[in-house]
C-alpha cells in the first residue's frame, strides 16, 4: 500500500491493486457476455429458446475520506458488476400469443372435423341430398298422377331406397367421426397431463435454484414452451 494525499489534504490511503480489481471486474463482465453470447447462438435454432443478455451495472465507488467537503469529485469508480442475465422475453407477449394459439387451434380443430362433415353430406354434387329428395318427391309426384302404374310405383320404392341408403351411411360416417373425435380428446387428455407434470418438476427446480439466488433460465424455457403447449391444446392461461 501506498499513502496519498486527499483533496482537502487529509491522508488517505488505497491500495495499489485497484486499477487491476477494476481491470479483473471489466474482464469477468466480458467474459460472461461472450460466455452468454456463445450461448445464444449455440441455441439459436432451439424450440423454446430465449436470447439471454447479461445486466451490468457500475460497482459501488470507493468515496475518498474527508473531514470536510471536497471542492472536487470525492468518488474513484472501482469498475463494474455483474448483476446477472436475463431473457429478452416479453411477457405480456407471451400471453397474448398464448391466447391466440388456443383460439388457432380450436379454429383449426373445428375446420378439420367441417370439412370431414362436408365431404360425407357431398354437397354440392350430382348426389347430394337436395337432388335426392327432389328425385324422391318427383317420383311421388309421378305415382300420384299415375296411382295404378306399377313403373312409377317401382321409381317411388327405388328412389326411397337410395335415399334411405345415403342417410344410414352418412350416419355411420358421423358415429366413426365422433369415435375419432373422442379418440383425439382422449390422447390430448394424456399429453397434456405429461406436460403438466413437466411443468410440475420444473417449478421445483425453478424454486430451488431462484431460492439460492440463481438464474435457471434455460429451465424458465423448458417450462414457458410447456406452457405454450398447454395453452395450443387447451386454451389455457
């Protein structure tokens, strides 16, 4: 150590290794930005992944001792600190994309099974219900012109028969499409049960390590694309 003379010339003294503490502070900041940025761009093509940015801050100033007030700054900076490093993650986003997707894929869900609908009703066709039924009313009208032809009383029962053959089959389509439909329920009932087990596990985790003081951020990740899953599968919030 070495002695020196305060601003309103009081002695003082400081240790002669401040410039290199301030160095070594500057150095461990860029380390772990690098360390960080490294990070970043090993992840970048990650599902889930948030950039992640270190937060610095200036070290607490070594303040010159003095019995009276300096005319001149009276504060050395010591260099800068490492507060810590955080996702670049909005959360209002967050939950305002999550609400969308639950809208999308209730939507999507919805278009899939309509055009499923729509295609075992075949309209508009050459087959379609509506020139059936017309086929099957004009075939009574016919026979009632003719009440004692034996040809439009054959029509009457052919075209009855067709038309009760389209709807027992368009019946049966429906009854397998609600079997597949409570199939599809059935499966998303157990993924999101699995996800949300993840996100148990990650919350302890999270609640560990944020309780010591630190950062999981990765484990943050882990869990918001869990929770992005959940709110695609469910509508959740």
């Amino acid at each position: 150590e070495q002695a020196g003379c305060g601003y309103d010339g009081v002695r003082t003294l400081r240790s002669t290794f401040t410039g290199i503490e301030t160095a070594m502070r500057a150095i461990n900041a860029m380390q772990l930005a690098l360390d960080t940025t490294t990070h970043n761009i090993a992840n970048a093509n990650t599902p889930g992944y948030s950039r992640q940015r270190v937060e610095l801050s200036a070290s607490t100033p070594y303040t010159v001792p003095s019995m009276h007030r300096n005319p001149l700054p009276a504060q050395i900076g010591t260099g800068v600190d490492i507060v810590g490093v955080e996702r670049v993650r909005d959360f209002f986003t967050d939950r305002q994309i999550r609400t969308a997707n639950g809208q999308l894929s209730e939507f999507r869900t919805a278009a899939r099974y309509y055009d499923r609908i729509e295609a075992m009703i075949n309209e508009p066709s050459a087959n379609e219900f509506n020139n059936q039924l017309d086929r099957f009313w004009n075939a009574w009208s016919d026979l009632a012109l003719h009440p004692t032809d034996l040809s439009a009383r054959a029509v009457v029962l052919e075209e009855g028969a067709r038309i009760a053959d389209a709807m027992n089959l368009t019946m049966s389509q429906l009854a397998d499409l609600r079997v597949d439909a409570a199939n599809e329920v059935g499966f998303a009932v157990t993924e999101v049960n699995d996800f949300a087990r993840e996100v148990a596990a990650l919350n302890k985790d999270i609640y560990k390590l944020v309780g010591i003081g630190q950062t999981p951020n990765d484990l943050q990740d882990r869990r918001d694309l869990l929770i992005d899953r959940l709110a695609a599968l469910t509508g959740a919030t």
